[in-house]
C-alpha cells in the first residue's frame, strides 16, 4: 500500500505563499520521498512537548509539521513555513 500526502487548508496556503523554487522542492520531497510504499518515518523526526505525535520534514530552511495517521496510510501536512517561524 503506498502513503498518501495531504495539505491541510492552513498548510496549502502557507506553501502557496512561498517563492515558486521552494514550493517545487517541497511537493517533489513528498511526492518522491514520503508518498511511497516505505515507512514516511524513516525522514523526518519526532517532535516532543507541546508538538508531542507530530513529524517535522526539513527542505532547505523550511519546515512542515505532520500528523502521521497509520490506520489511513496518510501523511497529513498541518504547517508549512520558514524554520524561525514554524515553531510559534
């Protein structure tokens, strides 16, 4: 079974505010790295504390904040944005 990726609504409109090269970078990281039949964890790491079960993935100086939901084979993309601004 392969993952799928989806964008919450907040999460689609951060990454359209981004510049074109950095949105192109992070829809390739998901469509080739965590869209696929392998575990989406094995990137990315935990967070802990106030982000306790959620997944950060690192592209470049941005970050996106994911809910991995096992039961639905789905990784769903909460946050998107810079990495001095994405932890507020």
């Amino acid at each position: 079974m392969t993952w799928s990726v989806e964008f919450d609504d907040a999460a689609a409109k951060e990454l359209r505010k981004l510049d074109r090269q950095a949105q192109q970078e992070i829809l390739r990281y998901f469509r080739e790295r965590i869209a696929t039949d392998e575990d989406p964890r094995r990137f990315g790491k935990p967070l802990s504390r106030d982000l306790a079960g959620l997944w950060r993935y690192r592209v470049r100086n941005y970050r996106m904040l994911c809910n991995i939901e096992d039961n639905k084979l789905l990784v769903l993309v909460l946050r998107v944005g810079h990495r001095k601004d994405i932890y507020e």
